[in-house]
C-alpha cells in the first residue's frame, strides 16, 4: 500500500535517492533475514512495510522531500498549525489562525495563560477604558479563540524534532506531527522561591513595575536584584513610591554602570547591598506588609517596612526542549528575522515561528506580545498557502 503511494508520487517529490535518505533500523527480534540481504529495491521496500510497525527511521544528512511524504502516509493526522504556549502571545495567535479556518491546537504548558494570568488589574492594554484583571483577560481570549476553532491540551512539550517538515512534537500525551509550529512559550520572571512570595503574587509581590508600579503611588517599596532590570524597575517606581529600597545579595553590581549611577544618585532609592530576603511579611492579611532581611556579612536580621516588592532578578526563556535546534540570542531568547521567523545557523527554518517573551527581551508587554502573535498567525497562513495547503 505504502509502496503504491510512493510510486504513485510526483516526480518531484520522489527524488532518485529517495530510498538512501532512509536507514530502517530493525529490531533485532524481526527475523533472521536482513534488508541488506534482500536484492531487489522493491523486495528491500516490501520487507521493511511488513516490519513497519516494530521499525524506526532516521534521517541521514538533509531532510529531503520525499521523508516528508513518507511521514505523511504513515502518519493518520498531520496538523496545520500547533501553538506553544497559551499567554497573550499565543492566544492571539490561536484567534488569527482560526479564523483562517486552521484549526489550531494550543499546547498549554505548565503555565497556562502565562504571565497575565499571574497578574491582577491590566490598566495598559488598548480597549479596557478602566483596566481589567489579568486573569479575566486571558479567559477572554482564550473563548475568543475556541469560538474560531482552536483547541487546547493541557500538556508540556517534551522533545521537538524539526529535522524535517511535519514537525514531530513529542508531549506529555503523546505525539504530535504539524506543518507548522509557533513557539509563543515565554519567558517565566525569576522569583526567589520563597513561600511567602509566592502565596503574596499579585497582592503586592509583582514581577513587572511598567505593570503593577501604579498601584504603589506614595508607598515605600523595594525592588531585589542587581542588574539592569533592578536598576530600571527600580528607577521607573520612583514616579509612584514614595521610596524604593534596592536590595541586593553580594557588594558587586551586575548593572551597567550608567543605570547604577543614575540610581544611586536618585534621591528616593536607597541601596542596600549584601542583603537577602528571608521571608515576605503579610501572608496572613494577604498584602505584603515588609519584608525579614539578612545582612550576609554581619548576620544581623531586621525588618523593612514596604507595601510592595518588584522581582528584578532577571528572566528564564522557556526553550529548553529546542537546545541546538534554533539560534538563541546571548541570553537565551529566540533570535528572530522578520519578527517572528525562526533560523538554525542563521538560516530560516521553514514553517516555524516564534512570538512574545520567548523572543523579546527589550519590550515585554501584553500589547507587544500579542501584535507578535497576530504576525506569527499571518506568517503561517502565507506559508501554508505557499506550501500548497
Ligand atoms: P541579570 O542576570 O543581568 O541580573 C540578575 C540579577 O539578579 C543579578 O544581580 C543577580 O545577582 C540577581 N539574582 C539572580 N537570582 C537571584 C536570587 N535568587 N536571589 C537574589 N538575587 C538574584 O538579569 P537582568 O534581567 O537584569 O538583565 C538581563 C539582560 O538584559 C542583561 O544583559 C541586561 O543588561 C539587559 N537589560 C538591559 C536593560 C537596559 O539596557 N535598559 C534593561 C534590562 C535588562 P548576582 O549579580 O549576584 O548574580
């Protein structure tokens, strides 16, 4: 059957050297006969089809075309479009594609609805006159997608293979294969680890100031860590707290030395170096009252007296399971050409394609996020149409 279908391909997607682009690895329980033993091409062919279901093929050099139709007729379903990621980035990305009538499939990862949805009032994103709660908004459009057809799984990505065109996704639930792939999966803020942080996120724990800083006019805050992103968040406070105590672990500064100069001559912030947080005080009245400090030096434990503390301790890019499959920038974000399309040694890897954190250091918002989904959303719609689909 298989057989048939390859002889009944196209020319052009049955190359002469179709066959050696294949290696079967056969099991060694198959039998004692070996394809290297079978004379014919179509003898090798038909041995291998009546092993089909035990062998597994890899790819040798270029991942040519007739692989790709191979995948297709042993695959039953072959995605247009997969989603990684379920924050604004990927949703409206997920809203886009289904209203081309492609089905999309979001894979929700281990932090459904991202950033937003950690998050209380949005105040910044374009529509809500009187803001809305973060949470709210993703539940929004996550309706607004399912509307226009998108589905969603609530699983992890494991293991990508983009060797070849479908893409094999490997997740929690089992295999995956698609056309094309966006990769809107974020990047998730560095906490401390702290449960007492953790349980006061969004009642005055917060990891973004351009977010949450408004909410904090004319009360003493403090801000932890010390690179550009303290430095900066720490500097935009200063609009709206009354004072913002910088706390650092170690006397050195990861800062340049630009910022660190600008905040250290600011007259509200106040540097205190050498400084750990212990706990976060106010779990029980579910605002965050001060915070335990420890001086890593003397030893000495005291207490500071704030109504928020800001998370500047840098973000992770969640890539892990693309390692060596796509170029990442010198802090881990996806590089992107043409804003969303994705390179492997700085050639563009076709049909995939990356929005939002993942792939944005420098601007980090809602809005931002989902003007790169709705691009990401167009790039494949062009691709699939150029691809014959
Ligand atoms: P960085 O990795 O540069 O700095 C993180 C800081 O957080 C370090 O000071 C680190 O301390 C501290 N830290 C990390 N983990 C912990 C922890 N568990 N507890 C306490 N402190 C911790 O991240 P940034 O986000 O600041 O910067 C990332 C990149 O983005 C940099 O290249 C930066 O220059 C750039 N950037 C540029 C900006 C600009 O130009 N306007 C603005 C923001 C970022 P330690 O030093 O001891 O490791």
């Amino acid at each position: 059957m298989l057989w048939r279908k390859m002889r009944q391909m196209p020319r052009e997607r049955a190359p002469q050297n179709w066959k050696s682009s294949i290696s079967w690895e056969v099991p060694q329980a198959a039998g004692s006969s070996t394809l290297a033993a079978s004379r014919s091409p179509q003898r090798r062919v038909r041995f291998a089809l009546s092993l089909i279901q035990r062998a597994s093929y890899e790819v040798k050099g270029s991942a040519p075309q007739a692989l790709k139709s191979t995948r297709e007729n042993l695959m039953t379903e072959i995605r247009s479009t997969v989603i990684l990621g379920s924050g604004c980035a990927g949703l409206t990305a997920a809203i886009y594609t289904g209203r081309a009538g492609l089905n999309p499939l979001v894979l929700e990862g281990h932090e459904p609805g991202g950033q937003l949805s950690m998050t209380t009032t949005v105040e910044n994103f374009p529509g809500w006159p009187e803001g809305i709660q973060g949470p709210e908004l993703i539940e929004n459009m996550r309706k607004q997608a399912a509307r226009f057809g998108a589905t969603f799984q609530p699983v992890d990505l494991n293991q990508v293979d983009l060797s070849a065109n479908p893409f094999r996704l490997q997740t929690s639930a089992g295999e995956i294969l698609t056309r094309t792939l966006i990769v809107a999966s974020g990047a998730s803020a560095r906490w401390l680890g702290l449960p007492s942080e953790h349980a006061l996120i969004g009642h005055g724990v917060s990891s973004c100031a351009t977010c949450d800083g408004f909410f904090f006019r004319d009360k003493e805050i403090a801000v932890v860590g010390g690179g550009d992103s303290a430095m900066e968040e720490a500097l935009f406070l200063t609009r709206f707290a009354s004072k913002v105590t910088l706390l650092h672990r170690r006397s050195g500064f990861r800062a340049s030395k630009i910022m660190l100069d600008r905040v250290q001559a600011h007259p509200k912030i106040v540097l205190r170096p050498n400084t750990v947080i212990e706990e976060v005080l106010g779990v029980e009245e579910k605002e965050v009252k001060g915070v335990r400090l420890r001086d890593v030096t003397t030893g000495e434990v005291t207490t500071l007296a704030i109504s928020g503390l800001f998370l500047g301790i840098g973000h992770e890019p969640n890539v892990k399971m693309f390692a060596g499959q796509i170029d990442l920038d010198e802090s881990g974000y996806i590089r992107t050409t043409g804003n969303v399309l994705v390179t492997h040694n700085e050639v563009v890897v076709p049909g995939l394609f990356a929005c939002g954190d993942v792939q944005d250091r420098r601007y980090r918002q809602a809005i931002t996020a989902a003007g790169s989904g709705c691009m990401a959303a167009l790039e494949v719609e062009k691709f699939l149409e150029a691809d014959g689909h």
